[in-house]
C-alpha cells in the first residue's frame, strides 16, 4: 500500500500584476515556540505560502486572509498590522 502524500491545491505564481502580498493590511507571524507542527497553517493556506518543513511563510505572495492564524490550534500564528513589529 502506498503513502498518500498531502499538497495544497495551489501554487503562488507571479500574476500580471506582480507579486500579491503587495496590498496585505496584516501579516501572519509564527511563534515557533508554540508551533506543534500540526500543518493546519499549511493545509488552509488558500494561496499555498507556507512551507511545510519549516512553515516559513512567503510574505511576497501571502494575501493576510488569516486562516492560518484562525485555524492554528495552539495560537502559534499572530496577525499584525503591517508596519508594526511582532
């Protein structure tokens, strides 16, 4: 029987109007001390710019929606206002 492997149904692609993380209002920003490493941040990420080994987050593509912080079980992930310091 063979493993099935998990891959979000979407890649971050450059659009025609460059790079999407442009206009975010909130960036979500990972506590990795508090991360269980459950990759639910990486399973919601609508725009698929988590990576799963470290959940690093992409910030040149990530749109701030933040599911990743609304569906971490432990609060690992927090959502702050751009121009502010985590």
């Amino acid at each position: 029987m063979t493993k099935e492997v998990l891959q979000p149904l979407a890649k971050p692609v450059y659009g025609a109007g460059g790079p999407t993380g442009t206009w975010r209002s909130q960036r979500p920003v990972l506590d990795k001390e508090k991360c269980t490493g459950c990759l639910l941040c990486w399973i919601y990420c609508p725009e698929a710019v988590i990576a799963r080994e470290d959940r690093a987050i992409d910030y040149e593509y990530c749109k701030g929606c933040g599911l990743c912080a609304r569906e971490c079980p432990v609060g690992a992930i927090a959502m702050i206002r751009e121009g502010e310091e985590a």
